[in-house]
RNA sequence: CGGGGCGUAGCGCAGCCCGGUAGCGCAUCUGCUUUGGGAGCAGAGGGUCGCAGGUUCAAAUCCUGCCGCCCCGACCA
C-alpha cells in the first residue's frame, strides 16, 4: 500500500477525551473514529488489525472443533421471556420497537437465540458434542463507557456454544475452549493467565476469565510467577483427546490466580513471596459452563441412548476481538507509539522513502516495494512528500514491526537499514538482502 | 445512576468575569528554499462560537431550558 494513496488520518496532538494510552494511540493513529459515547467506527488501519485478531481467534476455534456461523445482531424479546432474561437483564439491553410495535432488541449475546437454533435441529445425542460459534457485533448499553475500545458499548465478540448430553461431556467442550484461548492469546503475543472466575448461581469450578497483565489494566489480579512461563500447548493438541486436555487445564489450574473479585488474601499469602505476582489486568475472555441454564425453560432437549429426553448442558465461550485491539496496544507500546506484534500487525514491514523526489531514493524504494508487494508481505510504503523526521514520527506511532528506511546515505554505499520496532535493532543490508529477509 | 468538568476552524487552546460581531499554535492550500528524527520564509483558505428561547441598540460573552462529550465513583465482556 502506497501511504500517498492510503487514508490514514494521524493526529498529531492527543484529542483530550483520550485517557489510556490504547484509546490516545488509536486515536492518534487514525485506527477508529469516535461516532458517539461507546461507539466506534473502524478506519482501515484499525480495522486490518481487527481482521488479523479475529482471523486467529477463528483458526483456533475451527482448529478445537467448533464450527462458525452468523447469529444476526436484532432479536426478538419473544426469545428472552422464554429464558426470563427480558426482564432480567435491566437498562444494559438496547430495547427497540419495529413498524409493527414488535418488541426488539440488540443483542447483548446470544444464549436464548442460539439455544432456539439447538432445540429446532439437535434431537439425539449422536447430534453431540456440538460447539457453534459467531463473531459479532454487540450492544451492550453501559451506563458509562469509557477507554475508548476497552469499555464500549458497540463491540464485536465472539461467542461460542457448546451443547453436550450430560455434565462430562461439558467438561470436555470446556477444556477444548480452554485450551484453544491458551494458543489463541499466546498466538497474539499475549500472556493470558485463566484466572477462576464468579460461577454465579450455578456454581462449580468452571468459569475462568483470561487475563493479561497490564500495568493500565482495568482490576487488581493476583497469581502465581510459575503462570508466566507455562508452556502453551502447540498446534498440535490432540482436542479430541479427553485425558489429554484434561492434563493441560490442570496443570493451568493448578497454581494460585485469581481477580480482586474472587481473591483469597490468605490463600495468596501463604506462596512463598518470589512467587506472589501481584499486578493489574485486562479481561480478553471469559468461558462458562451454565448446564441447563437455557436448555430447560427453552426445552431444548436430545433424546438419550435410553429413549429418554433430556435437556442439553451448555456452556458459552467469549473472546472480545475489539477489546483486543485496545489490550494488545496496553501491552506493546511506548512513548513513541505502537509496537504491534507481527501477528497483529496491520502491515509488517513499512517503506520509508527518506527523500521522495530523489531519482536514486525513489527507484531503489519503489524497486523494493513493488518486489515486497510481489512476495506477499504486507508493506506499508511511505512515499509522501513529508520530511525524514515526519516519516519516522509516523512509522513509530503506527508501529509497523519493520521498517526500511531508503535514503541517499545508506544508498551511497548501496543499502538500507532495517529497523525493528519492537526493540529498536537497526540493520544495514543491501536492498536485495532485504527483500530476502521478508519475502522467505 | 450520584458527584465534577467541558462544548469556540480538522486537532489542541485563548477570548467569556468587565456584551461592541472572533483569535493563537499545529494541520490544510500556493510559491520558493529544504530533505536521516515531527523544516524555514512568504502568502491564502477555513468557524451559524453545541442547539433553542430570552434580555439588550448590540450576545461567544448575561439568563433559562435542552443536547452532546469527558473524568471520579457504583456497575460491567
């Protein structure tokens, strides 16, 4: 992409409503627009990166098992009075009537909706196991939004649902979610910790929320060091394999970690002190297993091996893809701006012409962009007319993993230099080297 | 929903107290000179001062009502 023809509309100056750096950087990188409180729209930097969280989150969920499809964003109110959530639920749902009166709403998830799905095609048991899931937006009508992404009220998620015949076929869907967040964060760079989480009436061990740390997280969060060095399981895990994910969420779950909600003080306490991290994070996702919660009162039943119909056990599975473009900028910045990890990044590596207009600058840049382009890679080029310092103002804010700067210096000796964001290593190398540094 | 604050050019702000028809920096446009860490000079364009009433000869400024947005708290993916 030539950055002369792109629309990427940078902002100098910090807008003042911005108050975490996720929400200042977005802003000033022209990564979204702010429509109204808690409503965004996506420009196309922001919205590459949202493409690429959502493109892993989906590998990883079809990679465990499940199986997407779309949910649309209005439901009928008939559905929440089956469940008794209508009323339930309060001012947070965005109520709205149709030419006809009909009562409406923009869901705020989708359990009643994709429970109605279940009952009209599941009948038997050899329908199951069975996990469904979507990504999309939702509406959720805080009575205060804020941090920009972190706490919208229009925000894109996905969510999943799985539907077994009894509790330990539960457990099992659990654990492929489980397992699938660990490789679907750690895949972004992120080192998300499960941490227990409120069961709510239903009680049990199966709830976790998933954490990352981060200095301007939003709670207080308390685990053990050993989590940060866990290996992930790899591409490999066997999901079909009962005693296998069973080992993994064990070993997951084995060591003291907990939100300030649900802390045990003495609990924590008593880890030898090395141990004890004591930090501030963000939620990125939360999986639950609520049995018959909806199933029963929507009687959304399967008949079972002995001819007898039961309700399914259900269990639902969130990941919020917005909240992560906010998360992943809280956990790699600096003062100079963004420094996405190549997973996530909205390019990978930027062109920068250091004197556009320069016969030598122009051909050797536009040489290396349109053989990047040819190769695949994802590349930026910067052939403005703005001046070096400007160039370099803008990559840093961005936060391309990659730059390579093409300017009459290097190229009087017959190279360019390869920057890496992340950590700032510069490299000379010859253009061609360069090409092969990315295109292999 | 309680408490606080703010709406003046794309962004950041001054002007408001003590009414007289709007200004600064950045950005934008033109020209020239510049070109390895947000260039310099010269010139130009851009605002129904959030909206609606009211007071007044005259309202960005004073009064009333409304709308929007932000921050703290309670709540939440």
């Amino acid at each position: 992409m030539r950055l002369s023809r792109y629309f990427l509309p940078i902002l100098r100056e910090t807008p003042k409503e911005a108050e975490i750096v996720s929400h200042r950087l977005m802003l000033r990188a022209g990564m979204m627009r702010q429509e109204a409180a808690g409503i965004y729209a996506f420009l196309p930097l922001g919205l590459r990166v949202l493409e690429k969280i959502c493109a892993i989150v989906r590998e990883e969920q079809d990679r465990s098992g499940a199986i997407e499809m779309l949910m649309p964003t209005i439901q009928s109110a008939e559905l929440w009075r089956e469940s008794g959530r209508y009323d339930d639920y309060g001012r947070e749902m965005l109520r709205i009537r149709d030419r006809h009166e009909r009562e409406m709403l923009y869901g705020p998830t989708n359990e009643e909706m994709i429970t109605e799905i279940a009952r009209a095609y599941v009948r038997s048991y050899k329908d199951l196991p069975l996990n469904l899931y979507h990504i999309q937006w939702k509406f959720r009508d805080e009575v205060r939004p804020r941090f920009g992404l972190m706490r919208g009220r229009e925000f894109l998620m996905k969510d999943a649902y799985s539907f077994d015949i009894d509790q330990a076929g539960a457990r099992h869907a659990y654990n492929r979610m489980f397992v699938a967040y660990l490789r679907t964060f750690a895949r972004m760079g992120l080192k998300a910790i499960p941490m227990r989480a409120d069961t709510g009436p239903i009680g049990g061990d199966l709830s976790h929320e998933f954490i990352i740390l981060a200095e301007t997280g939003e709670s207080e969060v308390f685990c053990h060091r050993d989590y940060l060095d866990f290996p992930v399981p790899g591409p490999d895990v066997d999901f079909e394999s009962v005693e296998g994910l069973a080992g993994i969420v064990g070993k997951w779950t084995s060591l003291y970690a907990a939100t300030s909600e649900k802390h045990d003080a003495a609990a924590f306490a008593a880890l030898p002190e090395a141990a004890r991290v004591s930090a501030r994070g963000i939620e990125v996702g939360h999986i639950f297993y609520f049995g018959t919660k909806y199933s029963a009162p929507m009687k959304a039943v399967v008949t079972g091996p002995d001819g007898v119909d039961r309700p399914m056990h259900m269990g639902s599975y969130g990941i919020g893809p917005t909240r992560l473009v906010a998360a992943l900028i809280e956990a790699f910045h600096d003062d100079a701006g963004i420094k996405w990890p190549e997973a996530v990044a909205p390019f990978r590596v930027a062109i920068l012409n250091l004197k556009q207009g320069d016969a030598a600058t122009d051909a050797a840049a536009g040489e290396l962009y349109r053989a990047l382009a040819a190769k695949g890679v994802e590349t930026l080029y910067d052939d403005t007319e703005d001046r070096p310092g400007a160039k370099f103002a803008t990559a840093d804010l961005i936060g391309i993993p990659w730059q390579i700067l093409v300017g009459p210096k290097g190229l009087a000796a017959g190279q360019v230099e390869v920057k890496c964001r992340a950590d700032g290593g510069r490299t000379m190398m010859t253009p061609a080297e360069a090409l092969a540094r990315f295109a292999s």
